[in-house]
C-alpha cells in the first residue's frame, strides 16, 4: 500500500518519461457482466476533473446478459479526450483494454498498427477463446504482431490484490475493471483520489467490496508504475483552453430532460411526460421519473400510443404534453400525432433514432427516421421537425421544441439518436434564469371566443378546460374554418389544409437564419449534417481548411421548416455533400426543395462516421471536380 | 353560462349541434339519461370534460354544452387519463362503443381500469360495428351473421362486465339504454371516486335492432332481470318470488323459487357491492338466467390514480424544498474550471 501512496505522491516527477499526445482515444472492452460502462464513466469522471475536453460512447449489446465469453455480449466504452476541443468519439482507439478474448475479436478491425492493447491474459483461456471464434491463440500466430500488446493477468492480479478482504473468488474477479482503471489512470497520469471518494460513496455499504475495488485500483496503478513493460507507455495530455465556468458531464437524455424541464418553465406550464420503454430512449424516461419535484408527471403508459394519446390530453387540458420513443414507437404514434395536428395542440414528440427498419439494431444509432418524421402521417399533416447536433445541444433545442409547440400551437418531433442519447460531453452549466421566457397564452375571453379563430401567425387560440364560457369542443374530425365544428365541406377542407400547412410554414420566421459553422459562402464545398454528424463533419472540415481547402460546414438543426435563408446559402456553393446515417433522407429533400446538386454520403452500419471516411468522401469530391 | 343564477336544467346541458344518431337509436336515451345526470349533479359545464374515441356512440361530446374531446378509435381512456394527469380537478366522462373500448381500444380500457384513473366511463355495447355499417363485434354472440361474418361468427364473444372486473375496476355496473332506472346508476358511476364503468345495453336500429330483446322486452323483463341492491335480498321476476342462492356444487348462482311463506328465502343471497366474488357471478349471468342490471360491484379504493401521483409530486416538493432546477443542476459531480 505505501508503494502506490509513494506513485501518488511523484507523479508528477516523471514527465520526462511520458509520451505527449494532443488527444488520445482509449477503448474498454470486456463482457457484459465486467463492469465496463461503469470503469468508462468513472475515467470519464478523472478525465474532467484532469481539465481534458472530451466525448464518450458506450456501445452495449441488446441482450441484458449474453453468454459470457461471446462476441456478441461483449460491452464496450470508448471515450476521446485531449488538450483541444472534442468533437467526436474518435475514429480509432490509441488504447484498447480487452478484458477477454471475445472483446479483442470484435475490436481488432478497429486498431491501427501501433495501438496499445492490454489484454488479460487470465481470461485467455481454451474455453473463452473458442467461445470468442479464434481457432488459434492470437497471442501466439503472429496476427497481433503489428500492435503493442501489453499481456497482463489481471485476473490473477486482481486475485491477489484483494484476497486479504474475504470475497468469494468470483465477487474478487469481479474487481477486475478496477485493476484495469487503476492501470490506465497510470498511463494518463491521473489521480486515484476522486475515484477512490466516489467508490467509498457508492459502495459504503458494502464494506468489504468498497474495500477491494479500491485495492484493485491502487494495485493496477502500481503496476503500470513498476512493470516497466516496453508495450506499456505512459502518455501526458495537455489540458484544454476550455470556457470558464461551473461544468458536469451531461448525455444527450439528461440535456434533453433539463431541456425540457427548463423550457416547460419558462412556457409557465407543467409537463406531462408520457412514455414508454423502448431502447435507446428509455433514458430519457428514467431521469425526468426523478425529477417529478421539479414540475413534471412522467407517466407509464401501458403502449406507445396511449403515451401520445395522454400527452395530447394533457396538453388539452393545458399543460405541456411531452412523449417520447425510438423509431418502432414513432410509427405506432403516428395516427395520434395526426391527430393533434388536426386540434392544433401543442405537443413535443422526442425520437431517440435507431437503426431500422423494423426492430432493426436497437442499441446501434442511425438517423433514417428523418422522412418519418417529416412525412410519417396519413393526410397532409405537417408538423415542425428539429434535430440536435451533440449530446449538450439536446438541451437547447428541447427548449427551442417547446416554444414553437407552445407559440404556434403544433406538435414538434424532436429528433435524437442512440448516440446522441448515450454518449456524454462536458457542458457548462447555464444560468437558467438568464436564459429567455415563452410564457404560454391562455385565452380566457367569451367575447367573441371561436376555437379555430387565427392570429396573424395563423395559430389558434389554447383555453383550458375550466374556463368559464369557452366550453366547445374538438377532434379529429374536419373542422369549420374559425366555428372549429365538425365540416365535411369541400372549400373548407381545402382552405383547412393549407391553412395548417402554411401555419408550420410560418414557424420559419420564428427561427432563426441559417449560419454557416465553418466556413463562408463563397466556399467551394460546403458539407451539410444533421443531428450527431455533427462532431465528425465538424472535424474533418477543420482539417481541410487547416490545409487552406475551401470547404465549409452547415448544420441542420431545423429540419421543418428549413430556415428562410437556406436555399440562397447553398446554391452559392459548386458542391454539396450530405453525409447521413440513411440512405439519403435530408440529400432528397434539399435536391427536391431547392434544386441544388447535392451529392449523399450514406453510412448505414450502427456506428458514427468515422472523421476519416469523411475526409475520404471529400477527397473523392475533389477528384471528380477539381 | 358565467356563475349561473337558476340551477342548470337536463336541456341547459345540450349543445347546439344538431344530434346526427339514427332515428330510434338507443344513444339518445343515453343522452337524455346523462344531461339529468349532470343537472341532478348541478355539473358545472366548464368544468366537466366528455371525452370519446370513434364510432356512434363516440360522437357523444359534441352534443354536450361542456368541454369535449372526440378522439381517435380506441384511444378515449388513454386521452382522458391525460386530461386527469394534467388537472385533476376536471369531471371527466369517457364515452365510447364495444368496437371502440374493447376491440382496438381494449387494452386502454383495462388499464385506465387497473389504475383507477377518476373517470365515467360509459361504454355504449350494442354487439355491432355500427358506423362502419354492421360488422362483427367483440361482444356479438357466436353464430352472429354480419357483412364480415356471413357464415356466422365462430369465435367467443367478451363480457364487458366481466371484462372490467378481471381488470381490477372498483365500480363495475350495467344499464339499459331506454331503461328509467339508467339515470340513478350513471349517478353512482360518478359518485365514484375512480373509474366508474357502466356497460350501458344500446340497442342499434338499423344493424343489430332487438339485440336485447329477450332481456328488455317488456313481457320478458321482470324474469329476464336482477336488479342488485346493496344489502337487499336478490330477488327477481314478476312477483319477486324468485331469488338467487349459491348453487350446492359451487359453480356459480342458481335460481331458487320462493314458496308462498317464504320458503327458500333464508338461502337467497344478499348483495354487497364489495364482495368482488359475487360481482364476478352477477356479471356472469347470462339469459336465460336472470341478467344484472344495476350497480354490480363499487368497492372505493382508497386514493385515485392521478391523486396518488400529484401526492407523490407535493412529497418530493416538500422534500426539496424549493424545487430548483438550476441548483440541482450545480449539485453532484461538477467540476469548476478557472480562466
């Protein structure tokens, strides 16, 4: 114990011996049952507190708990951080943690030559192997040849490390993502003292567990300081130039939760959250359930549809009606969601985008829902559709759904991704008070009063059931222009549907203009995202305007309406290119909207884009039209 | 309407629209039978909510001078639990048909039952699709010859009843659309504090005409009805001679003759709306036994649904203290970082 106490205490002194790195991308690997997200989020955690930037993901199987030792229960986190600003996960890892054959398996395409990989060799046995699908050990055929392989029996290790805390043997294996945290704080040079706090905290009722997981952490810690394994190098990575401010790490469903909340205050009305389970949106569900003292009642509901069917209640009645889901659950809501856009009710619908069709990958992120979304209904049934582009931006564009659904009386579909939804980013904490209000209007006068009556933005008016003389009523049949009563008139369905059509039409003088992240218009190549492509376009245009390229970057962020200005801004540029996870969803409808010759990239495999596949497509670009 | 100086009568509650049911359809008895209701309850129109699905029965709220909702097809339980989750404070009325509450709405049904959600819920049953022209419906009888079935049916039709009471509903009643003791069981559906579910018997003119017939016919009624009274006897036919006891082998009732010194009456059963296993048996009945018609089961539980989640919510405030979000926010693993 004094050796790692003495580590600590010199960590600093080695400096000479540490590898600089601007940025570096670390991978841990190892089955469902290891431990893994919770070793990420706690380096996730010291990374922070280390004042790096950074970007994690997880990536976790769809099963609870696959077999062990199988490929395809194999859990992984990766996680970039680094002394610049992160944009994206990282294409490929610098370090890999394998803690059993099957997670090196299913991660080996990902390395390039040079990579660090630890590797547990006490996991390495006959059985697992098998179980992974090497016919041979890969320690020993030479195809690990190219990587830097750091071969530690951490199990054994571990083993030994905690043996003096009475643990069963299988409860001491289980502090094996202990050993390897320990090991990869050494290589970072990081500090054992916060993770040690936060473990006393989690596990102070369980003593001897608490106990051995922080003996575990101290002895991997020593490890890499006394192994003096050539395969083992520590690195330093210089801390970012990062706004001041009080920060936390926030995924894409706790920025959206304060999102919402933040903005159903400002709107001065209490959120109704209906929702049901459904993977990768859950999340979003079990963090408002918590926050039910801050103005919000979650409800279960028993189907997706009756989620949507009470959020549209519950806006009726006057509050803010919130549902959410993941494609699968959109299309069973999309009947309902027709129906408020025919009663002209605020409601905000999130989608937590995954990969379709069908039931699809559930786990895997894409964002193939955009046509959904804009066209998902039967009848003309237009609705306003928004995207965000990071895990932190899910906070400002929940407040931006709910004041639209709010000032123009629409539903909103907010759409996110399994990305979006689960990986993490540090966001500085706003002020909330100083971020704007929508106080939502409730029309309370008789004189007068018609329920389909329009304002000069063509929105009608909202009265709460329990205003005294403003008792009418509405559905989903057609409605007369202004009375709101039931018409099956020829002219009034006509006038009605462009009246609805041009009221969503309207939102786009309530947004603002489309700007440019990177770039000007009189660039030769401008790329246009939306949604989590946002960090490695982002990314791969900086890297080509470094090099003096022309090249800009748009971001989507209103999808329906497209901001006013967005055809003038693209016909400015020679080429355009659409990178999507679809297979060409927004590409179709800027071509179609503005007759621009814009050119898709489509990625359809479960995973964000890669910077280099981006850098690949413009460099194809390029050679096409030099 | 403002703060009314006469109390409201049952014609102040009709709205302005003109009534589009069938002529002689059983609905606008259940109409007439409602507004007194709400006059009986002096209902305050702005505060009362109907709220309907799709069908006949479904277009209810539009000939009703309150706040109403016609919603899409099945969907009326999952609506109005929405409207209660967001105030509470509303009278809420839920009217929907046997196609639309337990066919495609089935499962809204059963849990707005099972939660308890404060609602009236009537549920119009006249054993055919009738807007969509006289399909087969959940609750028509085996052998039914419609449009979609002209071979006659061949699968085992739902009791609504029966229905209600496996979902866990705490009040569980039946009515008769033309049937003057309808009012009075509406009534104790509303007083309910929770669901109250009435299955109301609606005879449909036009595709399903005399359904009912050989329970309601007037020649027929009196052997072909049992009228459950809290703590009365349950008695039946014409001279009330006959009453309903345990059957010996217990399978179920059975009728048991009264003799001329009231012989047999000390096995007769007594009603208690709280006793859950004889609902189950009342609701069970079926010509030509006698069918039960009236309050069949009412055991309040102790807090409604929507109560018990704002109880929860005022819990947590009061836990708080003040409720705010961005101090939560600065709470927790959050890290500083200086210029």
């Amino acid at each position: 114990m004094a050796v790692v106490d003495r580590v600590q205490g010199e960590a600093g002194e080695e400096e000479g011996v540490r590898q600089p790195l601007e940025t570096a991308v670390v991978r841990f690997a190892g089955d469902s049952g290891d431990g893994v997200q919770l070793t990420g989020s706690l380096f996730t955690l010291s990374t922070a507190l280390a004042h790096h930037d950074l970007t994690t993901f997880p990536d976790f199987p769809a099963e609870i708990r696959a077999p062990a030792g199988t490929t395809y229960g194999v859990s992984a986190f990766q996680i970039h951080f680094g002394g610049r600003e992160i944009r994206t996960i990282g294409d490929r890892p610098d370090v890999l943690v394998a803690l059993n054959p099957a997670a090196l398996k299913v991660n080996l395409d990902d390395l390039r030559p040079g990579t660090v990989i630890i590797l547990d060799t006490g996991s390495f046995t006959e059985r697992n192997l098998r179980k992974a699908g090497f016919t041979e050990d890969p320690r020993e055929d030479g195809s690990l040849d190219a990587y830097r392989v750091a071969a530690i029996d951490i199990s054994g290790l571990t083993r030994r490390a905690v043996a003096h805390t009475g643990l069963t043997s299988r409860e001491q294996l289980r502090c094996k993502n202990f050993f390897a945290l320990g090991l990869v704080f050494w290589m970072f040079d990081r500090d054992l003292g916060p993770v040690i706090d936060w473990t006393r905290q989690k596990f102070g009722r369980k003593p001897a567990l608490c106990e051995a997981n922080i003996a575990a952490l101290k002895a991997g810690h020593a490890f890499g300081e006394t192994a003096e394994m050539p395969q083992l190098p520590a690195f330093r990575v210089p801390p970012a130039s990062i706004e001041p401010g009080l920060y936390r790490a926030v995924t894409g469903s706790e920025a959206m939760a304060y999102g919402l909340l933040d903005g159903a205050r400002k709107a001065g009305l209490q959120m109704t959250f209906c929702s049901y389970p459904i993977t990768p949106a859950s999340p979003l569900l079990h963090v408002l359930a918590k926050l039910r003292g801050y103005g919000v009642t979650t409800f279960q509901a028993e189907d997706e549809i009756a989620a949507v069917c009470a959020a549209i209640g519950a806006s009726y009645a006057g509050a803010l009606g919130v549902t959410s889901s993941s494609g699968p659950g959109i299309s069973l809501k999309s009947e309902a969601i027709g129906l408020a856009v025919m009663t002209e009710l605020p409601l905000v619908v999130v989608n937590t985008q995954r990969a379709g069709p069908s039931t699809g990958m559930p786990t895997k992120t894409e964002q193939s829902d955009l046509f959904q979304a804009l066209y998902g209904r039967n009848g003309d049934a237009p609705v306003v559709v928004l995207a965000a582009a990071s895990p932190a931006d899910c906070f400002a564009m929940a407040r931006e759904a709910v004041r639209i659904a709010v000032r123009h009386m629409t539903p909103v579909i907010l759409l996110s991704d399994g990305f979006l939804a689960n990986a993490a980013e540090p966001w500085r904490i706003p002020d909330l008070d100083a971020l704007p209000a929508f106080p939502a209007r409730f029309h309370t006068d008789p004189e007068g009063f018609a329920p389909y009556a329009r304002d000069e933005r063509l929105v009608r008016p909202w009265v709460r059931p329990g205003t005294p003389g403003l008792q009418h009523r509405i559905g989903g049949l057609e409605k007369r222009h202004e009375t709101g009563e039931v018409s099956y008139d020829p002219e009034n369905h006509q006038r009605m549907t462009e009246l609805r059509w041009n009221k969503v039409l309207k939102v786009a003088e309530d947004i603002p203009e489309q700007e440019l992240e990177q770039g000007d218009p009189g660039d030769r190549i401008c790329v246009v995202g939306w949604g989590s492509t946002y960090g490695p376009i982002s990314r791969a245009v900086t890297t080509r305007r470094r090099r003096g390229e022309k090249v800009a970057h748009l971001h989507l962020r209103y999808l329906w309406p497209l901001p006013r200005n967005l055809g003038d801004l693209l016909s400015g540029f020679e080429r355009i290119l659409v990178p999507e996870m679809n297979k060409g969803q927004l590409v179709q409808l800027l071509r179609s909207r503005y007759l621009v010759p814009a050119i898709g990239l489509s990625k359809v495999s479960g995973r964000p884009f890669g910077v280099a596949e981006l850098e690949q497509a413009l460099d194809r670009l390029s050679e096409e039209c030099p | 309407m403002n703060a009314p100086a006469r109390p409201l009568q049952p014609k102040d509650y009709a709205s302005d629209q003109e009534v589009r049911w069938c002529a002689g359809c059983g609905d606008y008895a259940v109409l007439k039978a409602v507004e007194r209701v709400l006059a009986e309850i002096g209902a305050d129109p702005a505060n009362t909510v109907f709220v309907s699905g799709i069908g006949c029965a479904a277009r209810f709220p539009y000939y009703v001078a309150t706040y109403g909702f016609h919603g899409i097809h099945g969907r009326a339980p999952a609506i109005a639990t929405g409207v209660k989750l967001a105030n509470p404070e509303l009278d809420v009325w839920v009217i929907g048909g046997d196609g639309d509450m337990l066919s495609i709405g089935a499962n809204h049904l059963a849990h707005t039952l099972r939660r308890n959600v404060d609602l009236t819920l009537l549920l119009f049953n006249n054993e055919v699709y009738g807007l969509t022209k006289g399909q087969l419906s959940p609750t028509a009888p085996l052998g039914s010859r419609t449009p979609s079935s002209p071979l006659g049916s061949v699968e085992n039709p739902l009791s609504a009843c029966r229905f209600a009471l496996a979902a866990g509903a705490r009040f569980v009643a039946r009515g008769i659309d033309t049937q003057k003791d309808l009012p009075a069981i509406l009534r104790a559906a509303h007083d309910h504090p929770g669901t109250g579910f009435v299955e109301i018997l609606q005879n449909c003119i036009v595709y399903n005409d005399g359904a009912f017939a050989e329970i309601t016919e007037r020649a027929v009624a009196a052997e072909r009805q049992v009228h459950p009274v809290h703590g009365e006897p349950l008695l039946f036919g014409a001279e009330r001679r006959k009453g309903l006891r345990l059957a010996a082998d217990g399978s179920g009732l059975e009728v048991v003759e009264i003799g001329p010194d009231g012989e047999g009456m000390e096995e007769v059963l007594r009603h208690d709306r709280t006793n859950l296993a004889l609902a189950g048996m009342l609701a069970a009945l079926e010509p030509p036994m006698p069918v039960a018609i009236g309050v069949i089961y009412d055991n309040p539980a102790p807090v409604s649904y929507e109560r018990a989640l704002r109880g929860q919510e005022e819990g947590e405030r009061e836990r708080l203290g003040e409720a705010d979000l961005g101090a939560m926010l600065r709470r927790g693993p959050v890290w500083m970082v200086t210029a």
